[in-house]
C-alpha cells in the first residue's frame, strides 16, 4: 500500500485561516489531488485517515489537521499532438472525423478546441482535473498561433489587435501580436472566446486563410509532423503542471 500524507498548516500555501473549517472532500480538491466526486469515493472506501481515524462523509478539517489519502497511484497520461486541418476536436457529425477516431491512443480525450478549419497543438490526456485549471476563463495561460490572412493586414492592425478587439459585444482582453509578413503574423491570447482570432480579424475587415496554434503554456507544437503525437517530457509536464497550480 503506498500513502501520500497531505497537511493542513498555518504554512498552508493554498488554504487562507479563513477557508476553515471546510468538508474533507473540498479541502482535497483545494489541495489538487482530485475532484471532490473522487474524493467521496475515497472517502467511501476507506482511503482518507483524518487525524489517524478513518475519515467518513461529511467531515471537516480544521487547518492543523492531518489528513492522509492512501491509495495505489495512477500513472496519468499528456500528450502533445498535430491536429490536423479538417479534424473536429469534438462530437463529429455525420461523415466527419475526430481526434478519437484518428489517434491510436486509449483513455485519453483533447482538452479543448480547434475549429475544423484550423490546425495545431491540442493537449491529449486522461486527466480529469487539467480541464478546468486549462480552460477555465478566471485562470491566465498563454497560448500562441500564427495566422495568415487573405488580405494584407492594415498598417494600425497590431496596435489595434493588441489593445482589444470588439467582436459582437465583447472587448477582447489585451494580446501580443508580431507581425511577420505582409499577411502573416503570430498572436498570444490569455482567453478563448469561440473563433475569436477569426472573429477579432473579421472586425478589422480580414478574413483569416490558415490559423495554427503553435503553444500552449510551455508546450510547443515544434517538432511534430501534421498528424502526430508525443509524450510531454518529464521537464515539461513538471512546469506545465506547475502553472496549472498541481
């Protein structure tokens, strides 16, 4: 049996005095070491020691608490992978082609989205708990694309993406943009609103050609051929799950 100790402390970095007392399976959540829906579970089956007892539904920690998760540890999966043009990331319809379908791997699921017209990077794995910390609008993680327009950008177009663009309501929030030809030029978001790259190009009257994301956080899509996947190194899934806060 293999135990993983978790502490409650007034060194807690994740926790403020004020959280406490909180229900076991919230202060596991808060800790990242599952869902609270996990957490039941293992609460359920007798795998949470609460100050050396067997922890039960419904109790609360207090912040000098001890709370220790017994468990078998579960190997979790990240790949990066090539989406490629014209492969839906998500609930393909009739005669459509998604990522499942296409990539020989078991379990794992794409956490996120590129529109079928646009190609790139697309994080694949069997975690659970990324998809709210990755996704999740209140939480900041850069994410970069090259975008090649049909027509030549406007002299004012940086300034103008850079500092929010009106698409039907919304003010985008401030970005980077490099320009890198007449009709090329990358792009950092910190959000993702639905095709907002193509949306925020409509409004400066550009339609946009090709679009590929290139990086997420610290993973980048170099490397990889159209169509591809890859493991995350040892190095990169430590800092990319570090700036996920786990």
């Amino acid at each position: 049996m293999t135990y993983l100790l978790y502490f409650a402390s007034t060194c807690d970095t994740l926790l403020a005095m004020s959280d406490y007392p909180m229900r076991i399976n919230k202060y596991l959540a808060h800790k990242n070491y599952c869902t609270r829906r996990a957490a039941d579970e293992l609460i359920s089956e007798g795998k949470v020691l609460l100050n050396g007892k067997i922890a039960v539904l419904g109790d609360k920690v207090q912040e000098k608490d001890s709370v220790i998760v017994r468990f078998k540890p579960v190997k979790r999966h990240y790949y990066a992978y090539y989406k490629p043009r014209g492969v839906i990331t998500h609930s393909p319809q009739d005669g459509e082609t998604d990522i499942q379908t296409v990539v020989p791997l078991k379990g794992v699921f794409p956490v996120g989205r590129l529109d079928k017209d646009s190609s790139g990077l697309i994080i694949l794995t069997d975690d659970g708990r990324i998809t709210d910390k990755l996704l999740n609008p209140d939480y900041v993680h850069e994410k970069e694309y090259v975008v090649t327009t049909k027509e030549e950008l406007p002299k004012n177009f940086k300034e103008r993406m850079e500092r929010g663009v009106d698409i039907e309501g919304y003010m985008t929030k401030p970005c980077t943009v490099e320009i890198l030809g007449a009709r090329d030029f990358s792009i950092v978001l910190t959000e993702g609103k639905k095709h907002q790259i193509r949306r925020m190009c409509a409004a400066l009257g550009l339609v946009v050609d090709t679009l590929e994301r290139i990086r997420i956080m610290n993973v980048h899509l170099s490397g990889l051929k159209v169509g591809a996947h890859r493991e995350l190194t040892k190095a990169e899934l430590s800092t990319f799950l570090r700036l996920l806060g786990f």
